[in-house]
C-alpha cells in the first residue's frame, strides 16, 4: 500500500499553542505533503536541511514558475506583488534589493532606537491612561510598529485603519480570492498615489529616495516603486505586532524568563531573548514556499526540476540537533542562528528594525507594568491559526 500523504499545514496541538504542530517533528527531515489545490510538494523540517535549501541558487523563490506551492488560493490569482523582490531571483533579486538595502543596515536603524523608544513610551502612556482592561495588541502592539515604519517609509499614520485592514485580508487563509484580490489592488493604488505625491514633493524618507534616486533616473516604474511599498508597509508593521503580543503570551507562560527579561539592565541578555523568542515562536507558520528549477538531492531525496518546497521554519527552530531542549524557552540561549528571518539571499531585508523594535519593547512594556497579566484564561486567548503569520487576535491585558 502507498503511503498516505499527509496534509499541510498541519494543526498545533491545543494544549501546546506556541509548539510547531506536533506531526511537523514526528517526519523525516524531508518529505511529500499534500496542499490546498492537491500537489504534492516537498517539506523540509529539518535545519540543516533547511539551510540547504534556502541558501541553493536552483531553488526560486519565483512564484510564477509551474510547481511553485503558493500558500492559498489567494496568492495564486494574486498579481500585484508577483514582481515584488522577495519572489524575484538572482539577478534581478540583487539589483532590487541593493536599491532597500542602505535603509536597513544595522547602524542605520540604531540610530531611530532613541525615536522607537519615544514611541513605546507614548503608547504605554495612552494604554496606562486608558480603560481597563485593555487589548495589547490595539492599544500597543499594532500601533508601535505601523508607527515606526510609516515614519521610515514616509506614510502617512492616519492612513493606518486602511493599510492594517487590507493587509489582514492578504495574509488571511481564509479571505476569498476576489477580497485578496480587492485588498491588493487597494494597496497598490494607494501607494501609487503615494509615489505620486512623492514626487511633487519629495521629503527625508525611504519612498522619497526611492522616488527621487530610482524613478526619476527610470531604473524604477512607479508601479515597481509602490509594490516595493506594498511589500515593506505590510512586512513592517504585521510581523513585529504580532512577535510584541504572542511574545508578550509566551513569557506571561513562563514567570521565570519573564522576570529575569523585566530586571535585567543588560543589552545582551536584551538581545539574546529577542533572539530566542523568534526560535521559539517562529511566527512563519505557512512555510518559505519555494520551487526547484534543477534537479537537486536534499537531505537524501532527489527533488526534480518543476517540483515545490517547503521550508518549515518554525520545525526547523525546533530542530534538537541545532537547538539543544528546543521546546524550552531559554533566554539565555544562543538563538542567533535560528531561520526565523530565514536564511541565504532572501534572508528578511528589515530584521536589523524589528530587531530594535523588539529589544526596546521586550525591555520597556514589563519594567513598565511589572504586574502586567492576562485578563481572560490562557485557554481562551484567541490564537492566529487562520493567518499566514501566526499571533494572537486579541490580547486583553490588566495590571
């Protein structure tokens, strides 16, 4: 009899809602599932095997190639951010994200930490001053990041009920294809008319240079330059509310870590639990989609040309040969090798921000509100099983 193959994404365990789906860790390092449209891709859990992958010039991150797994039925009628440069390969990928590359690099972004600070402080200062209980992902969460990278990119924050709701339905696995759709298309036009005002009147931020240093020399279009937005506006706002809130579960979980995290005056340990909460978390929960454009053997398997992947991050982060006692959260573990921003050219270009983003909230929200708890049961905390970034809804907090 053929083996059965298992269908992906699998479901977490109801009891282990930070744990990767147990069935992820119970496979071979590499093999077949079955998703939505019924292909049978490759998934890859382990870490080693992952780093293979990722790091393999055949394996395109193109979505428009034959083969490729898109995550949902949305992504593949989707076609506003099929030229966007995360799905582009070398050496397109390289020229696009050279032109991005400045904006992100570590000292760059050091140098906006006193300014991220500021805004943690105020938006602690309007939760603290507000009703309790208080959700902490619309009241801190959500605005601390969409703050940050509207400021980076030049968008307007009052735009901000508009860019989250559109992009809520882009990552959700179960908005229709025709919301997905209209969400996308809404997107692109804003930002198109965003261009365009840019270019009236250039300011100091990201869409200005883009604007000034690549449309108007015509290394760019302006349909280009606003799918960069599209692309950078949603990426820098939805991963890091969602890493601020289910961080914010995890450690409520575990007093232990929390306490050391919330008395520590040292950077380092800072850092380093930042570190180990994106192993631990792994908030990718959908897979690095991929696709082979050669022949190649992974992990002992022949994956031929035309053929998709998976890489399982989140698996891959929970992988006992790389991470010793994976499954425990240790903030003084040494994390930093972990895949969450993945790894290999498309390595996520905005890590060093979200980066400082987390160290100052992860030092700044519990010192604050040493006594800051859950309002509702654990077991009622709405987790984002239903999102291709996984987090928490809702999160009603009292202190």
């Amino acid at each position: 009899m053929a083996d059965i193959v298992p269908a992906y994404p699998m479901e977490r365990a109801a009891r282990c809602p930070f744990d990767p789906p147990p069935a992820l860790n119970e496979r071979e390092p590499v093999g077949r599932v079955k998703i939505w449209d019924g292909s049978t891709p490759w998934l890859v859990t382990g870490y080693h095997e992952q780093r293979a992958v990722l790091a393999e010039p055949t394996i395109s991150s193109d979505w428009t190639r034959t083969g490729y797994p898109h995550r949902k039925a949305t992504d593949a009628v989707s076609t506003n951010s099929s030229r966007a440069f995360p799905r582009m390969d070398n050496p397109e990928h390289d020229v696009h994200r050279r032109m991005l590359t400045s904006n992100f690099m570590v000292k760059r972004v050091e140098a906006l930490r006193p300014r991220i600070q500021q805004i943690v402080d105020s938006q602690l200062d309007q939760m603290l001053a507000g009703p309790k209980p208080a959700d902490l992902v619309t009241a801190f969460a959500l605005p601390v990041p969409s703050l940050v990278i509207c400021e980076l990119l030049g968008v307007p924050y009052a735009d901000h009920e508009f860019f989250q709701s559109r992009s809520y339905n882009l990552l959700s696995r179960t908005a229709t294809p025709e919301q997905a759709r209209a969400a996308a298309g809404q997107l692109q036009e804003y930002l198109l008319e965003l261009v365009d005002a840019k270019n009236a009147a250039p300011g100091d931020d990201l869409f200005s240079r883009l604007v000034v240093e690549r449309l108007r020399t015509g290394e760019l279009s302006r349909g280009e330059v606003a799918t960069m937005g599209v692309t950078l506006l949603v990426a820098g706002h939805e991963t890091t509310a969602n890493m601020i809130a289910l961080g914010t579960v995890a450690l409520l979980q575990n007093p232990g870590q929390l306490r050391e995290l919330r008395e520590t005056d040292d950077p380092v340990v800072v850092a380093g639990a930042v570190e180990e909460l994106l192993r631990y978390l792994t908030i990718v929960h959908a897979g690095t989609r991929r696709v082979a454009t050669e022949d190649i053997e992974i992990g002992g398997k022949l994956i031929k040309a035309g053929e998709g992947v998976i890489v399982a991050n989140d698996a891959g982060n929970r992988d006992g040969t790389a991470f010793p006692d994976p499954d425990v959260l240790d903030i003084h573990r040494q994390s930093r090798h972990h895949v969450a921003f993945g790894y290999g050219i498309h390595q996520c270009l905005g890590q060093p921000l979200a980066r400082v983003e987390l160290q100052v909230v992860y030092s700044t929200l519990y010192r604050r509100i040493p006594t800051l708890d859950l309002a509702i049961p654990f077991e009622e905390v709405p987790f984002k099983e239903d999102m291709t970034v996984y987090g928490v809804h809702s999160l009603p907090v009292t202190w």
